[in-house]
C-alpha cells in the first residue's frame, strides 16, 4: 500500500471559499481515516491578517461540529496554521521560507511541501515564480508539488502559456493540475466496469453502441458566482476540463497498466481524435443557451441576467449541448452527445451508452418506443450506481416488450467508506500519484477542440444564445442535435429510471 510522507501542505488563497467548504473539510475527513501522516502541518496563506488560533476557528466552522467529534476536532486543528502574505509580492516570500523551515523543526518534518494554489488564476503565474526565487522549488532536500485549481488558462493561448510558465519553475512531474471530477469515486468506476468485465469491453465500440450521451445538470444556479461566471460560461467551467475528461476515460483504449502516464497517454490520444468542429460547423453542433426568470412552484426564479455580478445584457451561456464525433478506429462514425446546465430541473450527472438496436425487429417496438435500444447507464451523482435497461417480455400472452432496470447502488455497500472527491485527490498528490490529475499537454489538446466553437461565438453574434426557464431542460432546439434518438430526461433517483421522478 502505498503511505505519505511527512510533510507541510501550503494553501494559497487561504482565506478564500474553496479553503473552507472543501479543502479543510477533505482534510479533516482524511485525519478521521487516520490517512494523514503523524507529522503533518497545513499552512494557510493569505492577505488576511489572522493569526493560527483565528484560522482555526474560522475552519472550525466547517468542520462536523458534533459533540462526538470534539476530540478529533481538537486532535486536527492542531496541525493548522497560519502565514499572512502578500502573494502577488515576490518580495514576501523569503518570509514564507523561514516560516516553513520553523514548522519543519518544530514538527520534525523533512522539507517535504505541497503547494496548492486556490487562489484567482492571476497569481498562477506570479507564486510559482516567486516560490522558485526562494529554492522552494528544489527538490534536493524534499519533495515539491504543486497543486493548481482551475481554469488552466482562460483559452487555448493562455493556456499553453500557462503550462509554459509552469515548467519554467517545476518539472511536470511536480505539477499536479485538479480536476475534481477525477476525484469522484464513480468517475474512477468507469474504467473498473469497463476493463474488468468481460461482457462490456467486446461491445464497446462502433460496432454495438449506438451513441454515447453524456449529462451533467445542475438544479443551482450561479450562486454568488456571478462575476466569475459571468467571464466564464459553461463551455469554460464545465465542458473544456470536467465533461472532457468524461469523454476521455469513456472512450479510451485500454491502459497497459494503471499509472498516471499510462492512463493519461490514453486520454490524450482521444482528445487528439476528436473531430475538430470548426467555426462554421458550430451553428449546427453546438446549442447554447441562457436561463430566464421563471416560476417553480411558488416560487419567483431569477434569471441569469438579474444574479448578482452578471452583466444585464450578458450573452454568456449557462447551457451547452454539443454533438461531436472521435475519429478514431474505436468510435468512426458514433455521435457523442453532451449536455450541461445551470438551473436545470434535476441535478444529475451521467454518462448513458446507447446500445444498437438488434438489426431485425422480431417483437415489434417497445412499450416505450423511444427508449428501445438497451442502455447503460453510468451514474456519477446522485443516487451513484449503475443502471442496465433492457427488453423483457411483459407476461401474458403474445410477445410484448417492455424496458426493465437492473441497477446497482453505491449505497448498498453502506459499510465501505466513500471518500471525498477532495480528499481522494489531495491523499494522492501526498502519495506523489498523479493519476486522477491533468497532464498539460491533454489540458491542451481539449482547449484546442474548443476554442474554435468559444471563437465562433464572439466572432459571430448572430450565432444565437437561446433563452430556458430557470427550471426547464434547457431551450427545446437541443431535440435537432440528436440524429434518430432523443435526450433522456435523468432523475436524481436512478432506481425507477424511466418510471417516476422523486422530488
Ligand atoms: C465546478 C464549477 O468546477 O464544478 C461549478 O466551477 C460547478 O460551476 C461545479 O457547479 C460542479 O461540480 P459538482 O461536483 O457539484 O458536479
């Protein structure tokens, strides 16, 4: 099994969001695991005057505050501390060095670090600059990692730029870019089911699948995002880093072994297939779309243009739908189909194989003839499992069919822990795995295939952004994507797919 080493993990943006909500709660939720190692220092950084029995009070706050958890509290905020700095100064770093090398005597750790930078994109460029100024990039004595959040860039030249600037100060085997999609326990479940079952790998191909639809919906809408967002849209926030690498593990070759090169030389060889949709095919590949106001239930829905943050006559989408095609031998001529949105009516995320149709109809069509061909559905989240739907006979007389579900949930196996997408990939860049992080040159390559659809839209307003009832689908043109199949409608249930939707 593999072990971390000693060592301090520095957070960057320290006072921010992310820190509170998911980075700090990871931790502690490794630290109950007993998967942090004895000798072990957060250290959080940021313009914010606090000192270590302010932050930890502040983090306190998003920890399970529950009266049985008062000693493991206790026990974990110990290893918190704090560092204020200015990090858009170089000058200030030789301050964060010698903060470091006292907590490395004090809790008898090597000058082992992990770097992890939550912090606006601005200062991807400026930290590991300054960290290299002052040798924290060396090596020699201790490991250095550097974890960086995304956006990886902002477009295609900024993102090259980026990994450039990156392996200026860091080897890419110290960098390790986060996507926390790869952290989901059913994302890493797509290659068990794939290439540990016999039954699935002969039938995943060209040959028997018909279409590959994958969804990622979200009931919520942009928070108080707005302002990020607003300069973001879903093809930057969902669709360039999250939904690709869906696209990436569903359609890959097998691996000759799991370890990251393997498995990421996989993925980058389907990005590198992926038919490129260039600025005049966009129209007719890529829906975008606009939540408006709306009314769910009693309730009055805001639309996109009145949130906090977002311009009053923004054309940025909050609703994508694509259709596109991987040229390689694998999946010639198979569309995939991809679909993401803010204020949706369910939030699911799932990736479907549409199966082919048998080539002769012995029994006539189904009873619910759109959903004929068999169907496998795999379910990230909620209610994560795996749903297969096939054809029965209904008792009785004749031979009528009928979609039936065979489905298996992760909750049934309530003993088993399932760990954080977080904490799943911060236990890995401490055991020095990058194989659920981003390499570069893939991040790359998927920037690559979408830039000229992000190009299309600001070259050309006459591309239309269609407008959805906060609450809805998404605009109804989505339909004409689909060749001779249709969107499914996904409930957060996948147990009775098909049959109701709980509220
Ligand atoms: C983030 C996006 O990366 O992923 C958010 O910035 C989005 O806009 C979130 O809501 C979705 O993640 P999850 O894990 O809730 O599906």
């Amino acid at each position: 099994m593999k072990y971390s080493e000693s060592h301090i993990l520095v957070i960057f943006g320290a006072s921010g969001d992310l820190t509170k909500r998911k980075l700090i709660p990871a931790l502690y939720e490794l630290h109950t695991q007993n998967l942090l190692p004895e000798k072990f220092a957060v250290l959080g950084v940021s313009r914010t005057e606090l000192s270590d029995l302010e932050f930890r009070e502040k983090m306190k706050e998003f920890l399970p505050n529950l009266p049985q958890n008062q000693k493991d509290i206790d026990e974990f905020l110990i290893h918190l501390y704090y560092q204020p700095l200015s990090t858009a100064d170089a000058t200030e770093f030789p301050v964060l060095k010698t903060r470091l090398e006292s907590l490395c005597l004090s809790w008898s750790i090597p000058e082992n670090y992990i770097f992890y930078l939550s912090t606006p994109p601005n200062l991807y460029q400026i930290i590991p600059q300054s960290l290299a100024e002052v040798g924290l990039n060396d090596s020699s004595a201790g490991f250095k990692r550097l974890i960086i959040e995304k956006p990886f860039g902002y477009d295609l030249k900024s993102a090259k730029e980026l990994n450039k600037n990156l392996l200026n100060y860091f080897k890419e085997d110290q960098l390790y870019r986060i996507d926390h999609y790869l952290g989901k326990e059913t994302v890493q479940n797509m290659l068990v089911t794939r290439f540990s079952n016999g039954i699935f790998e002969p039938v995943w191909n060209r040959n028997f699948v018909h279409h590959v639809e994958i969804t990622s919906a979200e009931t919520l809408g942009v928070e108080d995002r707005g302002g990020y967002y607003d300069h973001s849209g879903a093809m930057r926030d969902m669709v360039q880093n999250h939904l690709m690498q869906l696209v990436g593990l569903v359609a890959m070759e097998p691996p000759v072994v799991i370890e990251a090169d393997a498995i990421r030389n996989e993925t980058l060889k389907v990005f590198q297939s992926l038919r490129p949709i260039s600025e005049s095919e966009v129209e007719k590949h890529v829906i975008r779309g606009q939540y408006t106001q709306s009314h769910i239930g009693n309730e009055l829905i805001k639309g996109y243009r009145e949130e906090h943050g977002v311009d009053p006559s923004s054309r940025t989408e909050t609703f994508l739908a694509m259709k596109f095609y991987i040229d390689n031998f694998r999946w010639a001529g198979v569309p995939f189909y991809i679909r993401t949105g803010k204020k949706l009516p369910a939030r699911v995320t799932e990736v479907v194989i549409h199966f082919k149709n048998t080539p002769h109809h012995l029994f006539g069509t189904t009873s619910d003839s759109d959903q004929s061909n068999s169907q496998l559905v795999l379910r990230i989240q909620p209610d994560e499992g795996i749903l297969l739907k096939i054809g029965m006979k209904i008792p009785g007389a004749g031979f009528r069919v009928q979609t039936v579900n065979m489905d298996f949930h992760y909750n049934e196996l309530s003993d088993v822990y399932l760990p954080s997408a977080y904490g799943r990939l911060l236990l890995d860049c401490m055991q020095g795995d990058a194989t659920l992080y981003s390499r570069g040159d893939a991040v790359e390559k998927a920037w690559e295939f979408v830039q000229p659809i992000l190009d299309a839209w600001q070259n050309n307003p006459n591309i239309p952004i269609y407008s959805y009832p906060a609450g809805t689908w998404g605009p109804e043109v989505v339909d004409q994507l689909m060749e001779d199949s249709v969107w499914r409608f996904p409930c957060k249930n996948l147990a009775h797919d098909g049959e109701y939707c709980e509220l």
